[in-house]
C-alpha cells in the first residue's frame, strides 16, 4: 500500500526543505563570496565611478585621478575607520598586485603633502599610478563580482589586457589542489581491494555474524575521523604514510558496508550455481560477483571520494606540515578569508559533481 | 585465504580506537554533555523528518527524483564545505548559531540514513497481506497499523540509534565551528584527550546490532 502521490510529497517536503535552508543556503553563500568583491568598492567609490567610463586603453582621464585623490582624503579625513578600510582595500589590491599592498597608503599620505592640482599630487606620489595595470586592478577589485579569487585558488591572475598569468603563488596553489584530489582518488582505488574481502564475508555469514560484523565495521566509522587520527598519531606517530594509511582505512568501512549489502540482497544462489556448472572462480567474480556488486560499488566511491577529498581533521593531526586543499579551506575558514574560502570550495565541489554525475551514469547504465 | 585478508583489514580498522585511550586519562564534563545535547537534538530532529521523507519515499510524485538528491546531498559533501559554510553563517546570524548548526548539519546528515532505512522496513511487507486485509473487510487505516507500525517502530529506533552514534563521532564541523564536543576536544591539546568517547559509540552500535538485524534473510 503506498501513500497517493500528494501525500507522500507532503511527507517528504519537511526534510527538503531543511536542506535547503540548512545545507543548500549556506553553501551558496559560501560559493558566493568565492566571486563577490567587497573590499576595494567601500572605499573608493568616487574613483570606481569614474572607470565606469575608462575604455582600459592608455590611462583614465584627469577625472579618475582627481577622485582617486578626493577618496583618499576622505579616507585621511575618517580616522580609524577610514584607515581600516583603507587597509582591506590595500590587501585586497596587493593580493592581485604586490606592489599595490603599499602603494594605496603611501599616496594617500605624500599626496595630502604635494601643493598642486589633486590629479597631479597623486601622479607626484607614486609612479605606479602611471600604469595603466594599476588602474585595471583596481577596476577589477571595484565590481559586484569577479573571477580574482577563483583564478588565483588555481594559481593564476588576468593580466591589463584581459589574458591569464601565472600568479606568484601558481604552482603551490595548484599543488594543493592536485594533492587533495590525489589523496581522494587514492583512497577510493585502495580501499577497493581492501573493503571486497570484508564485504564478502559480511555477505556471505550467518545472519548472526553478518550483523555482528557490520557492527563491528561500522564502529570506527562511526567513532569519527577525530577518534581514528587520535589512536594512529598514539600507534604510529605522524608523518604523510600515516596520514595517506589513516585516509585509506577510514574509507574502507563506506566502501565495504554498501558493497556488503548488495551481495546480500542478491543472496549467494547465483555464484553456487555458477560455480556448480564449472565457472572458475576468477569467472565467478567476474562475471557474478562484480556485476550484482556495482550498485554498491557506485554507492561506495560515491561516498568515498567526497569524504576523503574533504577530512582536514586526520591529515590536519597526523601531517601537519603537508598543507592539503581541505587544510587549506579549513584554515581560510577559520582566518575569515571568504573570499579564498569560497574559491576552494568551488574547486573542491567540480570534482565531486563530475564524479557523482560520472557514478550516476553507471548506476543507471545497469539498473 | 579471503577470510584471513578480511580478518587483517578488519583489525587494521579497529586498533587505533581502543589506542585512542591511551593517549589520556578519562575526562567527561562538558564535552560529553555538549556531546550528549547536540546528538539528542540531532537525533530527535532526524528520526522525525526521516521517518517521514522515508515513507513519502515510497511513494511517486512529481519531482521525486530532485528531492532524493537533496537529501542525500548532506552526506555526499566533503565534509569540510559545510563547516565553512556554517562558519560563515555563524559570523553572519551571530556566534550563537554555531550550536544550532551543529546539530542542524548532524541531522541532515542522519536523516537520509533514517530515511533509508523506514523505506527498507516498509517495503518488506508483503502487498498480499493488504489485499488480504481488504478481503477480510478491514478498513484501510486499521490494515496500516496493524501492518506497518511493526515494522515501523524498530526501524525508527534503529534510524535513532545510528543517528545518535554519528552525531557523538562527528568531528570535522564540530572543530570548525569551535563547538566543545566530545571529538573535538578529545584531540591532541583539547580539553579532554582520550575520552569516553568508545564506550558511548560500542552502546550504539550494539542498539544498533540488537534492533535492526540489517542482514537478516529476506522473509
């Protein structure tokens, strides 16, 4: 007896609504301050408003420099708030830009001491004005959104004339990255082998130690990724083995459990007969066990990478020198460092997605 | 042979958690009954909305297929993208709302599992009995109860257990969020290392074990 369809969807709408309001809202509004630009527009909007009407060929006109110097004043004039602001616009422009980190302040200062017209000064005070990248930095810093943070989580940086770069971080921001993606993968394709043996004897037992059994392979998923990296830094210390040996055996129970109860849904008729008529048993598993196991093994990975591509909290304990990309999103989390938080974020949910929609596939390829 | 790789695998699985008490001595207090209030929250909140997505499951409706993706959603997320995103939320709503969040995020992680396992219990009952109900003349809502509240209740309680053991466990948006629970704090430098996190999850597991028979042979 099912439920008619308005009210089975009326049981299910309570549990979906908090997701997205618990789940879904959240993340994008992490994913949001991954492009959203909220640092340089507070500060100078005179000047902001000005390059609205800049083409980025050459330099803007006397107008832009005039406002760049009236905002700077008013900054100047504001005390500590201005100042601070002043200060997050600078970080801002400086992550993009290193000289431009002391160039703001510095203008700001020497171009209240230059006696000529306002434009000037602000020539006077620092060449770097006479740059036309300065300006499209400070363009780009000054939207709603842009790409900044997104390109430089991969290491790169766009360029005056709209092209791509290398960033002065590049190739570790991409290591970091790579390295995340990796750890995922590897933990995925070792606890494969690992977690079949156990599956098949937790498919194959009496009903009794099938559930003892399933206990006692859930116990260490369930005592958390904390509890684990405590006991293997007591055993084996730390060090990147330990850390990749703990990510692979914290992956095996998810891998093993789903797997497990497939086999036992089919039950073991199939292989006997296949093995009563002669298959041999490298024939058997491939041609009876594999194919009754995939639900789960789709069910498996697609567990498995996501957690593995997401545990700060083990190799955080066990290796705390090797930064990992989850590492990395957990310390600009906890920094308040949206903007690089909500990049990696990003990055780290593309992976998943392709690999959900890739296990998607074939699940339905054999259901 | 494969018995002995499993048996290895398995034990490879289980040493580091008796190690765990090693590292410290025993130390409950406020960690555990941090612990203790996010998980019954969680529980609570799961086994409700869980049990009712599960049996809404069972059923077809339009968009069926979106709703069973949003709510595997929360389990098939790195688990360090919800703690920033709480921590944001945190830094937003006030810091009051790293508690909630917590055991919000504990629940949503819980409740596909709940789900999972309602559906499973009420799909195992035989449609013949309910033709044979209406046969014998009883009213539908008496075949439901008679028929399903068995099954229904261990599979509750079962949902609840698990629940209640993964929320204990559940380290990386507790850490994050800087919420005193036991994982966290049982950590290396935390309030309470080496706590007595193990007894707590064995008497979940074992709940587990008693209530649901997962592998028990199809009837």
């Amino acid at each position: 007896m099912r439920p008619d369809p308005l009210r089975a969807a009326l049981l299910v709408t309570p549990l979906v609504l908090l997701v997205l309001a618990a789940a879904v809202a959240p993340l994008g509004a992490l994913l949001w301050r991954g492009v959203a630009e909220t640092e340089v527009a507070p500060a100078l909007p005179r000047t902001l408003r000005m390059l609205r009407h800049w083409d980025g060929k050459g330099l803007p006109d006397d107008m832009a420099f005039e406002a760049l110097a009236a905002d700077l004043a008013a900054l100047r004039a504001a005390g500590g708030t201005g100042s601070q602001a002043m200060a997050r616009a600078a970080g801002r422009l400086g992550a993009d830009v290193p000289a431009l980190r002391e160039v703001l302040p510095g203008t700001a200062g020497r171009a209240a001491e230059t006696r000529t017209t306002r434009a000037t000064s602000i020539l006077v005070a620092d060449a770097a004005w006479g740059e036309a990248e300065s300006w499209a930095a400070l363009r780009r810093a000054g939207g709603a959104a842009s790409g900044f943070h997104l390109l430089a989580a991969i290491g790169l940086r766009q360029t005056a004339g709209g092209g791509l770069e290398d960033s002065a971080a590049g190739p570790h921001a991409r290591a970091l990255l790579l390295r995340g993606i990796g750890a995922a993968l590897l933990a995925v394709l070792a606890s494969l082998p690992l977690a079949w043996p156990l599956a098949r004897w937790m498919a194959d037992a009496a009903p009794r130690r099938a559930a003892l059994l399933a206990g006692l392979v859930l116990l260490p998923l369930l005592a958390g990724e904390a509890a684990r990296a405590a006991g293997w830094s007591v055993l084996a210390g730390s060090g990147p083995g330990v850390a990749l040996a703990a990510l692979v055996l914290g992956a095996v129970p998810l891998m093993a459990l789903p797997v497990a109860l497939c086999l036992r849904r089919a039950g073991p008729g199939l292989a006997r007969a296949a093995a009563a008529h002669g298959m041999s048993p490298l024939g058997v598993f491939r041609r009876v066990h594999w194919p009754l196991a995939r639900p789960g093994l789709a069910a498996g990975c697609a567990l498995v990478f996501p957690q593995a591509l997401g545990s700060f909290v083990g190799p955080g304990l066990l290796d705390p020198d090797m930064p990992w990309a989850a590492g990395a999103l957990a310390a600009a989390a906890r920094a308040g460092e949206w903007g690089q938080a909500g990049a990696l974020t990003a990055w780290l949910l593309l992976p998943v997605l392709l690999a959900a929609l890739l296990l998607l596939r074939l699940w339905r390829a054999r259901a | 042979m494969r018995r002995l790789t499993a048996g290895l695998v398995l034990l490879g699985l289980l040493v580091p958690l008796p190690a765990q008490l090693l590292a410290g001595g025993v130390e409950g207090g406020w960690p555990l009954r941090n612990s203790l209030l996010v998980a019954l929250a969680a529980t609570l909140l799961a086994t409700l909305l869980g049990t009712a997505a599960g049996m809404g499951l069972r059923g077809r409706f339009a968009g069926r297929g979106l709703a069973l993706a949003l709510i595997a959603l929360p389990l098939l997320l790195p688990p360090v993208i919800p703690g920033a995103a709480w921590l944001l939320a945190a830094e937003r709503l006030g810091h009051g709302a790293g508690w909630p969040g917590l055991a919000l995020w504990h629940a949503l992680l819980a409740a596909p599992l709940v789900a999972l396992i309602v559906r499973d219990a009420l799909e195992r009952v035989e449609p013949a009995l309910f033709r044979a109900a209406a046969a014998c003349g009883a009213p539908p809502e008496l075949a439901a109860r008679r028929l399903l509240r068995p099954r229904l209740l261990p599979a509750m309680a079962a949902g609840a257990a698990l629940a209640f053991a993964l929320s204990v466990g559940e380290s990386s948006l507790a850490l994050l969020l800087g919420a005193e629970t036991l994982p966290a704090a049982s950590l290396p430098g935390g309030a309470a290392a080496g706590t007595a996190l193990v007894p707590l999850i064995v008497a979940g597991v074992l709940a587990l074990a008693l209530l649901r028979r997962p592998f028990q042979p199809e009837a």
